[in-house]
C-alpha cells in the first residue's frame, strides 16, 4: 500500500473516531446530534474508501440524513421542554409541571377557583 493511501486512511479513521468521542461526550443536545450528522457523512466516506458505495449512500442518506434530522428534531423538543416552554405544545397533554390536569385555581382566567375560595 503507497505511503500517501495509508496517511489518508489514517486520517479518516483518527477523525472518525474522534467525531465518535466527541459526540458521545458532547453535554448539549444540539451539540451532540451535529457531531453525530458530521459522523455518519464521515463514516460514509470511509465505507466509500473501503469500496462500498452502496453502503456509502445508505450512510449518508439514513445515518446521517434522516437519523440526524430525527434527533435534531428531538433535541429541540428536548430544550423547549426543559427550558419551560408552552405547555400547550406540550406532546403529552401535560402542562410544563408535568401536572396532567393542572390546578384550577393557579389559573388566572379560571373563575372557578376563585368562587371555590
């Protein structure tokens, strides 16, 4: 094997496996699912190397692709929801307390809590 193709394979396997640590170890969301993204399109490039293009754009297309846009999908929910956002748009029918039916009387528009008082 020429000294240049094995340089290049080197390469591409110290990035791939640092991708993979740093996704793993990444704290934020949003963060961690890029780093995952940026993995799968590397990880395509190495089963392009190996001689699999089939592989290759299975990789891209679902790894990174639909995988990717899934997980960013849920990661925003993920901070919307830890960072207090809408109840209403809560998937679960909860309000943000997790409190399926909420109090009454905590709600300002509700007369019935305050003639229940």
């Amino acid at each position: 094997m020429p000294l240049l193709l094995l340089l290049f394979d080197t390469i591409l396997l110290t990035t791939l496996i640092g991708l993979a640590i740093a996704a793993v170890l990444s704290a934020e969301p949003r963060s961690a699912v890029m780093l995952f993204i940026a993995f799968g399109l590397w990880l395509s490039l190495v089963w392009a190397r190996l001689g699999a293009p089939d592989v290759a754009l299975a990789e891209a297309a679902i790894g990174a692709g639909i995988g990717g846009a899934l997980m960013l999908s849920a990661a925003r929910r993920k901070v919307r929801r830890d960072s207090g956002g809408d109840p209403s748009h809560e998937p679960s029918g909860c309000d943000a307390s997790g409190d399926p039916g909420g109090d009454p009387s905590s709600n300002p528009d509700n007369t019935a809590g305050e003639e229940a008082q």
